[in-house]
C-alpha cells in the first residue's frame, strides 16, 4: 500500500468518535424508490441517493417534525422525539398529488422518474453538500473531484480559454454533453476554443459560472440523449437543480492559498429563501469571489532560446542569469466573480404552478502572453520599444509581457406554468440566455511593416499600447411545451416541441487592433469576420414507457427536428431494464442515434490566429470561416450536422440495504465529427489558391472547420456505494466509482477537402488526433471515505489519475510523451460549532502531487532519441517552448500543476 493511502486511511480511523441522532429510511412508490426525495427537518436536510434511501444526521436531541417530498407526490410529515445517540427508521410511501407539483426533473425519460439500480439509463446524483465538501473553488473543478468519466483542467496558455476551461464527458468534447437548469436548455458560451488544448474546435456552457451554494442536487445522464433533448447530447446530459428551500438562510465566508503562498482565495455567498403567501417561494444566491494569479513558470534553457531566436548564447544568457523564467507568468489567472441566482415558484389554482428561475454572472479574468525578451523583440528591430517598456531596474529595456484581460457576462433565465387536470401534466415554459465576452490587450503594440505615402509607419513607434480587440456574443431564446400522462399504472406517455433561434456575433475591434497583424500576441477582430449570425429551428419528440410487469420496462423515444441552416434530423432510442432476484439485480441496456448540429461559432468565425509553433516561435495563421469567400476559394465543403449511434448495456445490483452497485459499458460512434483542422501551410509548388491565400492575407497557415472525422469511443463505468462498517452506531460510507476507457479512436481515413488531400497535407495530423482522442485520462477512479457524528466530520477522496498521452506538433518522428498516473488525495474536516454555525477545512492534494511525463519510444527511431540525450534535449525544448512549460508541456496536461491547496471556510444558517 502507498504511503498516500495509509495516511489516508489513518487520518480517517483516527477521527472516529462519538454517536449522533439519526432518523434513516427508505422513500418509495408503490415499491418503486424515488431518487432525489427531500427528507428536511427545519433547517436540516437530506436527499434520497440511488436507491431510494436516506440517512438524517440531527445535532441535539430534542423533538423533530420531518417531512418527505418530491416531484408529482403529497408530502408527508412526522414527528420525532430523540434521545441522545438514537437511531429511528422512517420508510416513506409518497402518493402522486396534483397539488404538489415542483419543477424537479429527473434526466434520461421524459415519463415517471427512477432510481439509478432500477433505471434503464445509468445516471449520477450529487447533493450540493458533495460539491461544497470538495474545496474546490468553481462548480466545474468540484467535478472534476466527483465524477470519473468528467474532466476539466486550466490551459497553460490562457488567452480567451482563461475564461472558462473546456471540459467533457467520456473524452467526448465540451460540445457532446448538454447542460439543462431545472430541466431547461442553458445557453452556451460565446467563446471557441481555437488553442492547442483538449476541447479544441468546440464551445460549451459556462459552467463555472454557476454557484455551488444555489444548487441543490445534480444529476448526470450517461448515456445520448438526442432524442429526449436535441442536439449536443451525444455524451449525455448535465441537469442542474436549484434550491428551492423557502424558510432557512446561509452565509458562508471562504478562503484558501496554495502552499506556494499564492492563488489565494476570498470569497462570500448568501443563500437565502422566503415564501410568497401560501405556497410560493423564492430562493436566491448571491456569490462574489476573487482567486489571485498562481505562477508557475519553468527554467528557461539558454541554448534553445539562441537556436529558436538567432541570438547570440551570451546576450541570452545574461538575461536569464537574471531572469531564470524569462519573465513568463503561466499557472491560473486572477479571476474576479460576481454571480447572482434566484429560483422562485407558486401555486396560481388548485391544480396550476407558476415557476421560474433567472442567473446573472460577471467574470473579469487578467492572464499573460509569453514574455517577449528582449533578444525575441528586439531594439535593432523595434528601437521604440525602448520608449515603450523602459521596464528594466535603471529604466532599460529588457522586453514585456502582453496582457489580455476578458470581461465576461453570462445569463440566463426560464419562466413557466406547470398544470395537471384529469391526469394529464402541461408544462409550458420560456427560456432565454447569453454570454459575451469582450477583451482588452495591454502592454503590447502593433508592429507592422508597412509605410505611409510619407514613408512613416502608420504604427510602430505611433501604435498604442493598449488595444480593444472586441469580442463575442452569443445568445438564445428558446420556447418548450410538454405533455405526460400515466395512462395506466402499465404505460405512461409523454410529448412535447421545442423552438430555439440562435443569435452569435462577432464584435469588431479597433483598427489598430487588427490592421497590419493587429496587436503583438491577440489580433482583434476585423469588421469584414465581424457580424450578427442567425439561424432557428423547431424540433417536436415522443415518449412512451411500458411497464409489461412490475420487473420488465421498455422506454421508447423519438425525435423530428428542422434546422434552418442545414435541414431535417431524425433521430430515436429504446431503453429497457430488467429486475430479477427480489429487485436485487436490474439488467439495463438502450440503443440511440443522436445527432450534433454544427455551433454558429464553427460556421461562421474566421479571424487572425496568434499561435506557437514548436522550433518557430509565434506565428500568426488564419481561422477560415465555412462559409466565406476563401472557403468557396479552396472548396471547402458546408458543415453538416454530426450524426451518432450509442450503445449502452449495464447492470444494477442491490444485495443489501448497506450496498449498492451498478457496472454499465457504453460504446458511442460518431461521424462526420466536427473538427478545426490543423494548420495547413503553403505546398512545395508554392503556386496554388492556397498559397494565394496564404501570401495575400500575410499569414504563415490557414486552418478552418471541416466534418473530417469518424470515431469511436467506448468504455466502462463503475458506482459502488457502501454504508456497512459501523462504528459507535454510526456507518463508514465507502464510496467507489471509476470510468475506463477501453476504444477512443479514428474510424477509417481522415476526411480530407481536396486541396489539402493535394497538397499532401491533413486536417488531422497526430498532434489534432492526440487531442480527440488521448489528451484526458485512460482511466479514472475516485474513492470517498465518509464520517461523520455529533460535531464532526471527516471525508478523505482519492481521485486516480490515469495516463494521457500527447503527440505535439514538431515532435520527431517515433517519440511521444506520456503522463504517468497519479492519485490525489483530499482532506476535509467539519466541525459544528453549534446547531447553526459550521467550519469546514479542506487540504486538496494534501501530499503535493504534481503531474510529470515522459517521453517514450513507439519506434526504432524512437529508441534511437531515448538513448541521446541532447536530442532529446531538443525535443523537450521543442514542446515546452524552451521549458517555459515544463511541467506540462505547451499542449496540456490531466490535472492542476498548482500543487497543494488550503482552503476553510466558515457557514453561518440563520
């Protein structure tokens, strides 16, 4: 056993103390549990997990009054009078009632809500307390630490990224999973990721941007979902439930640094709730947060710089004996937050609920280019800069350091009515949504070539120093309706539309932003790719659900969608379980097609690309829109809409009340992927519409959005839960889930447009390929050890890491890199001050654990390289950008470099 997970386990044993009061049961309906069922006690509460169960933890003995409530059904109360230490058991039958209608939606059918073991869909559900406990600064990173098939990390170059890091189930891309809000489309984000990283070529929501302390519970479907929900829902579904408690408050004060003694944290959030006369509600959250920048920068190697740059090795280094980084800042941003969530809901009749909930989100980001030295920029070139950047200790010139700050705003919003008469449920509903994203360069300049008619330069030593190089926009308006009626206690149905328009635009900058290459390190975007881009579409779907015995369940969907941009989609899924063995053992399976339509931002972005290129410094290329006058110039055909097929079978098995598991394999094919190509340069014959192109527009490379890909994923997923071993009347909660990834490739040959097919190039090389398909974890695995009585509480998570494996542009021939598997392990700690007052502390990553890779052979030339070590020198160089990034290479990496991380936080309900 490693020394990580004996000090795992020994700081857990070591905590364990005395009993508490609990109240512990099941919730069910008609023998069937009900997951995600809230059982409150004042301010106290818990929610049922997969399997219908529940467990209440109360702080002092005395008389309770507990209710039991969920989507659909009558709630129930009953009270308790507890002595110290006892232990009861409520099992709750809730009955349907039309009166009691909450806009909780459970993912994966549009009928009747199930457990996870006796669903015919694999599906996660995480309480807040499961986020919160983690420490993690933002909803998306708290994931990361509870979920083994999700994953997130910080791009070492931020740029616009620092906004908001990609992410993705299943290695599937940030734009395959879809995000709901109370079971609502939430809008994506305005940015495209256009850098070397995972995630490449694609947009998601901004996740991050959400509160922890607004939700109340999430829920993951891992299994395509197109035909429930439309288009991005390939890799599944992300439904994210607000509170809804119209009684208690909380406040909680929150603060962390990292041991290196930055990335510190501050941060405040109000939740709070009220009711509004006899049955409505509101619940809202404020949140405001600032995270300070954390660095880490690698030790620049001189003789790479003098090779890359053409300086002379001792003028390179004299400035690195002074500055080992080359003045690079690389590692997290500073990040200022404001967010601001409110959901509300009220009866208006007897059989009638009016619900809504409505978000607004303020980030303001500040990250670095690569420094520019001054053997890279030089006086001989620029001998203004020496005017521009006298930021040397006597006032000399010894280069800059580009900045980009982002300005983001994100919002979104739903009001709907919820009615029920003769058995039939209408929810009727309005969703609306955005995000922009604006920027600002400073310290930088425009450094163009080009003379005035009075032989002077329009820039240069006349270019500003700060430049506005606009942005992005991208908002929705979307209009649901849906029926569902159990027509008997055997087959439940359900229908419903949807409309959504689509609005993204490109936000121009300021002439000197992109004119003539546009400022050093973040061209703006000109007015002739800037715009306002439209397109709607109208989709309508049905849902039936058999139940032909109590045991035996099929499910059947399907699906019509129009796009005004491309046409029709159809698509449809059939899922079914099976329980045997007293409801022990459930055999589950469903078959889908799906479909992903092409984002707004994919057709129509076509802007200068600042971008490294390994052995050449920075380059300036260029992002082709689909449909513009070059496209039509090299022939590039029109995106068409990705189609898939998925796959999943599965088992749920329920031997006891103390243990749960299910086991599920899923295989996903997806063609006609979408993907940004690589960079693709002029040919040897250097007399083609390309090199045109190329040579017109000043641009080293093109690189544009084609369908250039089939793949195929697949995989096993893992969730045990087990509450068995009991000390002092209390359960040690053993919680252990894992995602492996058995297939994640390329089916048949790389889609090639014509003109790059002849000019002996590809839009996926093996660098784009090591990005789809091997730049997140093989494996991953979390285990959770729980604790917790009368004051105190103790969680230990280990989250395993498995390998990821990149192939970088320049890297020779038989080498690639390979990042070794790790396990991080986190600490948390609760205290109960008082039945109101809670201090929590957690040490994520407590024993330090960096990620590290190597280079290994996948050839004779390979092995050849792994036994000279000044080539290999070279390649390290190569792909770190001259050890600027060390630590994880210029293309990323599987989890934080920040290293250990301390946060606490105080939590005041009232």
């Amino acid at each position: 056993m490693k020394l990580s997970q004996l000090l795992s386990v020994a700081l857990l044993l070591g905590s364990l103390g005395v009993a508490a009061q609990t109240v512990s049961g099941t919730v069910t309906d008609a023998g069937e549990p009900i997951i995600g069922a809230t059982i409150s006690a004042g301010a106290t509460g818990t929610v049922t997990d997969i399997d219908g169960t529940y467990s209440l933890d109360l702080r002092a003995a005395g008389t309770y009054t507990l209710t039991a409530s969920y989507i659909g059904y009558t709630s129930q109360t009953r009270e308790f009078t507890l002595t110290t230490g006892q232990t009861v058991t409520w099992n709750v039958v809730l009955e349907g009632g039309a009166t009691n209608l909450e806009e909780l939606v459970v993912v994966g059918s549009r009928t009747a809500p199930r457990s996870s073991t006796t669903s015919p869909l694999p599906v996660d559900v995480f309480k807040s307390e499961d986020l919160t406990s983690t420490g993690q600064a933002t909803f998306d990173k708290a994931l990361q630490y509870r979920v083994p098939s999700f994953n997130t990390v910080q791009t070492p170059v931020n740029d616009a990224t620092s906004l908001l890091d990609p992410y993705e189930i299943r290695n599937m891309g940030p734009s395959r999973t879809l995000i709901l809000i109370n079971g609502k489309r939430k809008n994506m984000s305005s940015l495209l990721y256009t850098q070397t990283s995972p995630g490449r070529g694609e947009t998601g929501s901004d996740i991050s941007a959400i509160p922890t302390d607004a939700i109340k519970r999430v829920e993951i479907l891992r299994d395509g979902a197109s035909a429930q929900y439309g288009s991005d829902a390939i890799a599944g579904v992300m439904n994210i439930v607000l509170k809804d408690n119209a009684e208690d408050g909380t406040v909680t004060l929150r603060t962390g640094i990292t041991t290196e003694g930055d990335g510190e944290q501050l941060g405040i959030a109000l939740n709070n709730g009220t009711a509004i006369g006899e049955s409505g509600f509101i619940n809202y959250t404020i949140d405001l947060s600032k995270i300070s920048q954390a660095n880490r920068p690698g030790t620049v190697d001189a003789a790479g710089e003098a090779g890359d740059f053409g300086a002379s090795i001792e003028d390179v280094q004299s400035f690195l004996n002074r500055y080992p980084d080359a003045g690079n800042i690389n590692g997290s941003p500073e990040t200022t937050a404001s967010k601001f969530v409110v959901n509300f809901g009220s009866d208006v009749s007897d059989n009638t609920k009016f619900y809504g909930n409505a978000a607004y989100v303020y980030k303001k980001v500040n990250s670095f280019a690569n420094y520019r030295t001054p053997y890279w920029r030089t006086l001989a070139d620029f001998p203004y800069l020496a005017d521009f950047f006298p930021n040397g200790p006597n006032g000399e010139y010894i280069g800059y350091v580009p900045t980009f700050e982002g300005n983001l705003n994100d919002y979104n919003g739903t009001i709907g009515f919820l009615t029920e008469k003769d058995g039939w449920i209408a929810d009727v509903s309005f969703t609306t949504g955005g995000n922009e994203q604006t920027y600002t360069v400073s310290n930088s300049h425009n450094r163009n070539m080009t003379l005035n008619p009075d032989s002077t330069f329009k820039y240069r030593e006349n270019s500003p120093i700060t430049f506005d190089p606009g942005g992005t926009r991208f908002t929705h308006n979307v209009g649901n309706i849906d029926v569902t009626r159990r027509l008997s206690d055997k087959v439940g149905i359900a229908f419903g539309s949807e409309f959504r328009n689509e609005n993204f635009t490109v936000i121009e900058g300021e002439l000197a932003s992109y004119e003539d290459g546009g400022a050093d390190s973040f061209a703006g975007n000109d007015p002739r790719n800037s715009g306002n881009f439209n397109r709607f579409n109208f989709g309508g779907y049905a849902d039936a659900a058999f139940d032909f015995t109590d045991d035996f369940l099929v499910n059947a969907t399907v699906r019509l969608e129009n796009y005004s941009d491309f046409g029709n989609a159809f698509v449809y899924k059939v899922s079914s379980r099976y329980k045997f063995a007293e409801d022990k053992v459930t055999l589950r399976g469903s078959f889908s097609t799906g479909f992903k339509a092409p984002t707004l931002h994919q057709i129509y972005t076509q802007k200068a690309q600042y971008s490294f290129v390994p052995g050449q410094g920075i380059q300036v290329g260029g992002l082709v829109s689909n449909v513009s006058r070059e496209a039509r110039l090299l022939g590039l055909p029109a995106l068409e809409p990705e189609k898939s097929t998925n796959f999943t079978v599965g088992v749920g098995l329920r031997p006891n009340s103390d243990l749960s598991i299910t086991l599920d394999y899923y295989n996903i094919k997806v063609e006609d992927r979408i993907i940004l190509s690589t960079e693709i340069g002029s040919t040897e014959a250097g007399n083609t519409q390309l090199d045109e192109l190329l040579a017109d527009n000043n641009l080293s490379d093109l690189s544009f959005f084609v369908n250039g890909l089939d793949t195929r994923t697949s995989g096993i997923d893992f969730v045990a839960n087990y509450r068995g071993l009991r000390f002092n009347d209390r359960s040690l909660v053993v919680n252990l889930s894992g995602n492996y990834t058995l297939q994640n490739e390329r089916i048949g040959a790389v889609k090639n447009p014509e003109i790059v097919a002849g000019a002996g190039q590809s839009v996926a090389n093996p660098t784009q390929e090591a990005l789809f398909f091997t730049s997140r974890p093989k494996y991953k695995a979390i285990l959770g050890l729980d604790y917790d009585w009368e004051k105190f509480g103790v969680s230990v998570n280990n989250t395993l890491f498995g390998p990821t494996e990149f192939r970088q542009q320049g890297l020779a021939t038989g080498l690639y890199t390979e990042f070794e598997t790790k396990v991080v392990t986190d600490l948390s700690l609760f205290y109960r001050a008082t039945e109101k007052f809670t201090l929590q502390f957690n040490a994520n990553n407590i024993f330090n654990v960096l990620p590290e890779w190597n280079f290994k052979s996948e050839s004779a030339a390979g092995d050849a390289l792994l036994n000279d070590a000044a080539a290999l020198r070279n390649q390290s160089n190569l792909i770190t950008f001259n050890q600027r990034y060390s630590q994880m290479t210029y293309d990323g990496y599987h989890f934080s470099q920040l290293g250990t991380i301390l946060t606490a936080s105080a939590s005041l309900r009232f």
